[in-house]
C-alpha cells in the first residue's frame, strides 16, 4: 500500500457528496435525543489528473484518527 505524503500548501479536498436538501435532514451532532446515528458520505479528490485511492484511503484514516470516528471507505466505478 502506498504511504500518503501531503505536502504544505497542497491542494486537498473534502466535499459532501448529494444535495443540500440531504444535508439538511441531518441532525447537528449537538443535537440531543437523535435515534440514529449520524452518516455523512465524502467524496475526496486530489484534481481531475491526479485521483489515488491509497491517498484517499489514507486521509479518511488520519481524519477518523483525529476526530475518533468510524469510517467505510467505499469506491464506486462508472462502466
């Protein structure tokens, strides 16, 4: 497996992936009293030339890291 190296001044990016409408009907996370737990599903890109699933990989697991969190890395491909 590849070893992620991100330089300083990089650019990185993590954007929500759907609609505002689907962002919407999530709860704040300082909500109290939510029943389900809280899913947001990312899309993590590094520019159109350049889209390393090993550099995703591994920044969802520094990000899960640093806020303790769960993550599932899933991949879609486009026939």
């Amino acid at each position: 497996m590849a070893k992620a190296i991100f330089h300083r001044r990089q650019r990185v990016w993590v954007e929500p992936v759907g609609t505002w409408a689907l962002i919407d009907k999530v709860n704040p996370i300082w909500a109290k009293g939510f029943d389900e737990p809280i899913r947001v599903t990312y899309d993590c890109g590094l520019g159109r030339e350049f889209r390393a699933e090993e550099l995703a990989r591994e920044a969802f697991r520094l990000a899960a890291a640093k806020l303790s969190v769960t993550t599932t890395f899933v991949t879609r491909t486009v026939r």
